[in-house]
C-alpha cells in the first residue's frame, strides 16, 4: 500500500540505493512512476506494505516501510532487490553501488570508494567539512536528520586527513 514519502513514520524503515550518476528530470519521473507501482503491489506474506519511495537529490532511491503497520521480511526484501535488480536493467543505471560513499564536493555529488576518499584527502579536496551521504541511516527520522552530513561528523570521519597531518 503506497503511502506518501513524508507521510511516512519516522520509525519506518530504510533502504538507500546510489544511482551510479546524477539522474535526469526524465529518469527521475520515469524511476518514480516504477518505483511507485512495485510499492504499491509490495507485500509481506501476502500482506500489503505500508510503504513509500521517493528520488532525493536527483541521485538516491530511497524504498521505505512502516514496520509498525506491518514488517518487511526475508521474501519481501528479496522481492525489492529484485526490482532495483529489473530497474537497472531497464534503465541501464546502477543503483547496486556497495562500498562507495556518496560525496558532494563542489555542489556535484558522486560516489568514491573509501580508498578515493583518501587519495582527495591528501589533495585536499575532501575534509572534515565536505558534505556525505550516510547511506547508514537506519529509519526515515534518521534519514530526514542526517543524511547529508558534513564527513568530519560521520564514520567516514576516519578516512579524513586532519589538518594537523599534513
């Protein structure tokens, strides 16, 4: 049962999927629309999910359930990575992108692996005041707090030369 992005509780659970690139007005009406008619059919054991979906930053697919109405299991997980599975291969973008961190460096944002993110460290391109996506976040009030977070107030915070290091 598809529920409206900020409708959605802020315990209701998360999954983030990076696209590889910035995505198009287009791709983003096109995703949306897809997107939007796999949560509406989206169950668990036969029961309708309330659940939700939206595109953020013109880069993030963003799948979300209210666990309270009912929970997400095993098969209706499998069920979504499945569909970003049919998606990728009808659109041709990756969203499958584990082991990159999403960074807005300059206004544009991309992904890097973490030994990327060291190698812009030492060029001084990254600190502890660019912007990340914490793909971490576990529930949709975690996500509307701290999504985009500077890298120094992150995990990702140990991958970043100190000023005192170089």
């Amino acid at each position: 049962m598809y529920t409206e992005f900020e409708n959605m509780e802020g315990t209701s659970r998360v999954w983030i999927y990076p696209a590889e690139r910035k995505l198009t007005p287009e791709e983003i009406s096109d995703i949306s629309s897809k997107s939007k008619d796999f949560v509406e059919k989206w169950t668990a054991h036969n029961v309708a999910l309330h659940a939700s979906c939206e595109v953020l930053f013109k880069r993030f697919l963003i799948l979300t359930v209210d666990e309270n109405a009912h929970g997400a299991s095993g098969c209706s997980i499998d069920s979504s990575v499945r569909f970003i599975h049919q998606l990728e291969e009808e659109t041709g973008i990756g969203f499958m992108n584990g082991g990159k961190v999403a960074l807005e460096i300059e206004d544009d944002i991309s992904l890097y692996t973490t030994a990327e993110v060291k190698k812009l460290s030492s060029q001084h391109l990254v600190n502890e005041n660019t912007y990340m996506f914490d793909h971490l976040v576990k529930n949709v009030a975690e996500l509307r707090e701290r999504f985009r977070i500077k890298a120094g107030q992150s995990w990702l915070n140990r991958f970043i030369m100190k000023k005192e290091e170089v």
